[in-house]
C-alpha cells in the first residue's frame, strides 16, 4: 500500500485520529488527555509528539489559540 500510495496504513489511521483530537480539542470541552484517549491513543508522551510534528504546536496551545473559533 505504502508503495502505491506513499503512506503506510498506520501512517493514515494515525492522520485520521490526529484530526479527530484536533476537532475535539476545538468543539469540546474535553482536557488534552481525555482527547487523547478519545482518538485512540493509548499513550499521551506519543500522543503529544506526533500532534506536535503534525500541527507545529502543542494540543494545549492548539486547543487554546482556535477555541476563540468554535465560540463565535
């Protein structure tokens, strides 16, 4: 699959729980952990640094700097 489609299927399932949590630290009031177990990741050191990576910043700082969005 990884060669057909330059991804690996985990590769995918992580991008969509990672979209998943960024949509959930945005519409919900659920703290970063409660995210983090609700996407589907078991272990929040992982959890932080593949959000990180993904979207340049902490879910934390994430969740605070687009709530203003959702509110409006």
């Amino acid at each position: 699959m990884k060669q057909i489609f330059g991804f690996s299927p985990g590769d995918l399932i992580r991008t969509i729980r990672l979209k998943h949590a960024a949509e959930l630290l945005i519409k919900s009031n659920l703290t970063v952990s409660e995210v983090c177990y609700q996407s589907g990741f078991n272990n929040r050191s992982y959890f932080y640094r593949e959000f990180k990576k993904t979207y340049n910043t902490t879910p934390k700082e994430f969740q605070l700097r687009n709530k203003h969005i959702s509110d409006t």
